[in-house]
C-alpha cells in the first residue's frame, strides 16, 4: 500500500501542490483528475521523487520515500509519460530491458522477462525487439513504454497521461490492454488525466484535483452521483450526468426474462451502451446474447427501457 | 538527332572549358625550377599521337554531355582522371631530357584544366550514384592509395612536384608528422578542456552566456596575429618556469603553435557539445531519471550516445579547420606542411608550395570524408 500523507510544493511562495493526502491500495488504479495547472503531475513526480516535496511524506508499505535511495526508489515505480519518452538509440528489447539491467538481473533472466512482457502487450518479440523507436506506430511505442514500466515487476506504476497523444480508436484500445495487464500483473497504478471520462471508465478510484487541492476522493459512482461541489459537477458536464452513470454499470445484473426482436446486445456491455441501441433501433428492450453461445438462437433474456431509466434516476 | 532531354546539363556545360583545355599549353618546361616556363602543347610532346589523345579526351567529353547511367559515368570519369594523370606523368619524362639536370616540367594550364574537369564529372557522378557511408570512405581510400601507388611506381618522376618531394623525402615526413601531431594533438588536448566545458554550459544557463563570448572572441582573432601573440606568453614561461624548456617549451616552434590551435578549436568544440547535450529530447531525459539512472549512467548511456551525431560534426568541423590552420604555424617555426609553402613563398618556388599545399587538402579532405562516415554510421540508427 501506498500513502501520501500531508504532500505540498512551494513555487515562489505559491503551493502549487496543497497537503494531498491518498492512499493507494494494492492492485487498484487510481486516476487523479484534473485541469492543466490544477498540479496534478506536480504530485505525480513527487512520489518518485523527480520533483522534491516541500512538506509531507510518501510511504511505500510503510517505509518513509525519503529514507530510501533515489535511484533505488525511483527502480522500484515503473514510470510512463505522455511522449513515451523511449530511448531512441536503443532496439525496442534493449528499452524494456533498462531497469531490469540497472537491477544487475542475469542476460538470461532479462532476454526471458522482455519477451513476456512483449508478448503480453501484442507485440512479436522477434519482430518487434530488434526495431528502434522511430520505426513504431505512436500506439505501438506506448505500449512498448508501458511495458518498459512493468519489465522490473515494481511496486506501483506512475502513469502521466499516458494516452494522450493517440487518436481515440487506438485510445480506447490502450486503455482495455491496460486493464488487462493491470488484472494480470496486480500493478498498482496512480495515473494522472485531465479527461473525465477516462478517469470514469479506467479508476477504482478517483481524485479530483483543482487548484493545488484534492478536492474529492472515491469511487467513480460517488464522483458522478454525489459531486462534492460545483468544480466537480463541472468536470461531469451536467447533462452528460446520467450516461456517465449508466456508462458505470454492467446490465449483467439487470436482465429480465421475456423476448424482444431484432439484434443483440451482449451481457458485458453496460447499460449506456443498451440505451444507445434502443434509441438507435427505436425498441424499448433488446434480447441478451452470450455473442459467443449462439448469436442467432432465440432470445428469452431481455433488458428493458424502463429498467434503464429507472437505473439512471439521481437518488 | 540527340533528343534534347538525352542531354546533361553538367555534361553540357563542362565539355566547354574541357574543349578549351586542349588549346592551353600542355605542359610548362623550365630550365631551372625558379625559371619562366616555356609552354608546350600536346602534339609538341608526343608528336601524332598527341592528336589521338586529344580525339579520345574530346569523345569522352562527348559522352558525358549525353545521359548515361551514374554507374557509367563513375567508370568513365575514373578512367579518365586516372588517364590524364597517366599522360601527364609521360609528357614529362618525354620533355625531361631536354632540360636536364637542372629543368623542371610540370602541368601546364591545360592539363589542370582537363584533370579539373574530368574530376568534377566524376565527383558529380559519384554524388549521383549516392553510394553508402562505408562505401565514400572505401572510394577515398581507394583514390589516395591509388595515387600513392602511382607515385611510388615510379611513373610520375619527372614531374617538378614529384622530383621536389624526392628532393625533399625526408623532411617531408617529418613535417608530416609535425603536421599531424600539431592539428589532432591540439584537438585532443581541445577536447579534453572543451567537453567539460560544453557539458558544464548545457546544464548551466549562468555560464553559457559569458562562455560563449570569450570563445567567440578568441575566434575572431587573425590567425597570423595569434600565432605571434603565442610567443610572448610561452617566451615568459620558457625563460622563467624552470623545466619548461627541457621539455620543449619555447616562444617559438611547436608550443606557440598548439596552443594556438587548441584556442581556436575551443569554440566548436564547447558549442557543439553544448548544443548536442541540450538537444536530448526531454521526455527521453525525463525518462531516464525516473527510469533510476544516476547521473554517471545518464550521461554515458543517454546524453553522450544521443548527442554523438552532433558532437562528430563538431570534431569534422575541429579538425578540417586545424589541418588549415597548422599550416601558418610554420610561420613560427612549428613545422609542418606550411614550412614548405612559406619556403616556396620565399623562393618564388611555386612546385614548393604545392608540395606543402597538396597533402594539406588531401589530409583535411580524407579526415572529413571519416568524420562524414562516423557521423552518417551513428545516425543511421536512431533520429
């Protein structure tokens, strides 16, 4: 687990970074959200220490940051920022394997671990390895970062709008394959966006940063249902208040029995999602297939309008 | 008919002066090596097949006004330098007798103007073929050995240049060495105080400023006038830091010199340093602290390999402009390829100054062409 307790910077007298208090659990993401300027990555850095806290500490199970090496420390937190910051004098395989190498891991043991870690983010280690940065696609070179972050198997990964510089469709993919990994590997993760809607469908947990402050702190339904106050409420655009909602929840749970025509919706997708056909293909309920049972075999769960309105109501 | 797009601009327009070099004199005969030289043409010296020879130039020229492949024009422009050499080399053991012992032949405008000519086609056709690095420096290595052959056979003796540099043998390796010593030693010796001091100004704003305006100073000094500034401070320490003397050190010769050249490769040394340490991407910079490099690894590991390229250019740069300069250090008595071109001044000896000119080009020209490559080669990888 990870706390920060009491965390501040001072520019020029001015905190830009106001006592943050958090606590990160193991294997959670948490996403600090935030406009440009609201110290967001200021934050960030300091819990690697690539910037220096004026007050407050940051404990690693316990163990104060400060009492640690800097290099040691700094070993210990994968890192991925927005520019993937790859070295680029160096094969794909030579960047992954950087902090297992500065960790003095054997020659076999790194060749192993940086074809797991290629592997686990698609990329064919024969293909891939030998290339240099430069000869990547913007989303195959994040990926290449993230995995570079995770090689060392740290104790918390730092992440610095990782996705911000894709286009949306390679966007949303990088997001599912960070969820994945993180399931896989159990990574702690703290990323920093000012997108909302990342935040929303990305974090266990969420802090809203304005100003130096952490304004708010929890799960994402409390965020999008009980704004703590009006700055919060403007992140979440007021009319965007109840898609964001239905966006958070699976419709797994709310299935009736019954039929209903026309195409179906699977049972993972989450009750926006259902919304949107329903308005798209002007029905009030839609069958709920297992796409991978039998996309065409006779539909007797259903979801229904009403269900879906009554869920989305403010309580 | 040539259709009028078969035609090459270059080709075109060199076979003129090409043309024109058949009506210069051929070669220049002199009765002693200070004397007026007597020209002579082609057909003088080698009777009827001078005009052959001069059919065959002028086809040649011919068929490089038409477009043809680099590859042929590489070949043909080859042979045709190597050729002329060849001919030039013959005209002058056919003219020796006629002034021996004391006369000298050497090429007459003519014949420099045909190898001029026949050079930049090949320079030109070789730019076109846009051969690899490694390939560039195998043709440079390729052309200076080939003329060094050339010479050592034995062919060129009887051209004045050639019968000064057997005149000379000895002295000119020395000065050779001299010459060396005095441009890469005082690069070296450049690099050692200059990439501190570039490291020092790309991590510091406070001292970049006033770093850059001494340098830019020391610059602008005349090269003539710092070479005899040299010779008042080094005198001093001379006459009066015991040992200094024993150890070489004096306010003429090789000391003034070197220091000299180690101020005026100051500059570029430290700003390209400079600049190529501060042009690391900061995200990949950024990157590598948090990654938990220490200092000593991120300069070895990141800054230095990623600031290579840049830092080549600036030993290029360094160093073509020290193999010139060396030369005026012979005005001081440092030795070097220079002593043979200020003799040559002196003496109205122009054979002299060519033997002290031409290895000075070809020296700074091959240095160059492998500082070119190590710089090509190491930007190959990343960009």
């Amino acid at each position: 687990m990870i706390e920060i307790k009491g965390l501040s910077k001072i520019y020029n007298g001015e905190r830009v970074v106001d006592h943050a208090d958090m606590q990160l659990e193991t294997g959670t993401i948490t996403v600090i959200v935030g406009t440009s300027g609201s110290g967001k990555s200021t934050l960030l850095r300091m819990i690697n220490r690539l910037i220096d806290a004026d007050e407050g500490t940051v404990l690693i199970d316990g163990q104060d940051t400060r009492d640690m090496g800097l290099d040691a420390l700094r070993r210990r937190i994968g890192y991925v920022i927005q520019d993937h910051g790859l070295f680029p004098h160096w094969t794909v395989a030579r960047n992954v394997a950087t902090v297992p190498k500065l960790l003095g891991w054997s020659a076999p043991d790194i060749k192993a671990r940086v074809r797991e870690m290629l592997e686990t983010f698609q990329l064919d280690p024969d293909r891939y390895g030998p290339r240099f940065p430069h000869e990547l696609s913007g989303g195959q070179a994040q990926r290449v970062g993230v995995a570079r972050a995770l090689a060392a198997r740290p104790d918390m990964l730092l992440m610095d709008e990782p996705f911000g510089a894709l286009d949306p469709v390679i966007r949303a993919q990088a997001q599912d394959e960070l969820r994945t990994v993180q399931k896989q590997f159990g990574a702690t993760v703290l990323m920093v966006t000012h997108d909302m809607a990342e935040a929303l469908s990305l974090g266990d947990k969420i802090a809203v940063m304005n100003a130096g402050k952490i304004v708010q702190i929890g799960p994402p339904e409390e965020i999008v249902t009980r704004p703590a106050n009006p700055f919060v409420r403007s992140l979440i655009a007021a009319t965007d208040r109840p898609f964001r909602r239905l966006a958070l929840i699976g419709l797994e749970d709310h299935i009736v029995s019954g039929t209903a025509q026309g195409p179906a919706i699977a049972p993972d997708a989450s009750l926006a999602d259902a919304l949107s056909q329903m308005i798209w293909s002007g029905r009030d309920a839609l069958p709920v297939v297992d796409a991978q049972t039998a996309p065409d075999a006779p539909a007797h769960k259903i979801i229904t309008l009403r269900d879906v309105l009554r869920l989305g109501q403010a309580q | 008919m040539i259709n009028r797009a078969r035609i090459d601009r270059l080709g075109f327009w060199l076979f003129w002066p090409g043309m024109a070099a058949l009506l210069l004199p051929f070669a220049g005969v002199r009765r002693s090596r200070i004397a007026l030289p007597d020209a002579q043409s082609l057909s003088n010296t080698f009777g009827n097949w001078g005009y052959v020879a001069g059919a065959v130039y002028l086809a040649v020229l011919l068929a490089f006004v038409v477009r043809l492949s680099p590859v042929w024009r590489v070949g043909l422009g080859g042979l045709l330098c190597v050729a002329l050499v060849l001919v030039t080399g013959r005209g002058a053991h056919l003219l020796a007798p006629d002034v021996a012992p004391y006369g000298r032949v050497s090429p007459g405008a003519g014949a420099w103007l045909a190898l001029a000519v026949a050079g930049l086609l090949w320079a030109d056709a070789m730019v076109r073929l846009r051969p690899p690095p490694l390939w560039r420096l195998a043709t440079g290595g390729a052309v200076l050995g080939g003329v060094c052959t050339l010479i050592a056979s034995g062919y060129l003796d009887d051209l004045s240049v050639i019968v000064e540099y057997h005149n000379r043998a000895r002295s000119f390796w020395s000065e050779a060495r001299a010459h060396i010593l005095l441009a890469l030693g005082s690069f070296g010796v450049a690099c050692l105080i200059g990439l501190p001091l570039g490291l020092w100004a790309a991590k510091s704003r406070a001292i970049r400023g006033p770093l850059a305006s001494v340098l830019t100073g020391l610059q602008t000094i005349p090269s003539i006038a710092m070479f005899g500034l040299m010779i008042v401070p080094l005198g001093w320490v001379a006459a009066n830091v015991p040992g200094a003397g024993a150890i070489g050190i004096s306010g003429i010769g090789m000391a003034p010199a070197f220091l000299a050249l180690v101020l005026y490769a100051l500059l570029p040394v430290v700003s390209n340093t400079e600049a190529g340490l501060r042009a690391v991407p900061p995200a990949t910079e950024e990157a590598a602290r948090a990654m938990g490099l220490n200092a000593r690894q991120r300069l070895w590991q990141v800054e230095i390999p990623l600031a290579l390229p840049v830092l080549l250019t600036g030993a290029r740069i360094v160093l073509v402009q020290n193999i010139g300069l060396a030369t005026v250090g012979a005005l001081i008595g440092a030795g070097g390829f220079g002593a043979f071109v200020f003799q040559g001044l002196g003496q109205s000896a122009v054979d002299l100054i060519l033997l002290g000119t031409i290895p000075t080009v070809a020296l700074a020209f091959m240095t160059a062409l492998l500082l070119d490559t190590a710089v090509a080669l190491c930007r190959k990888d990343h960009r």
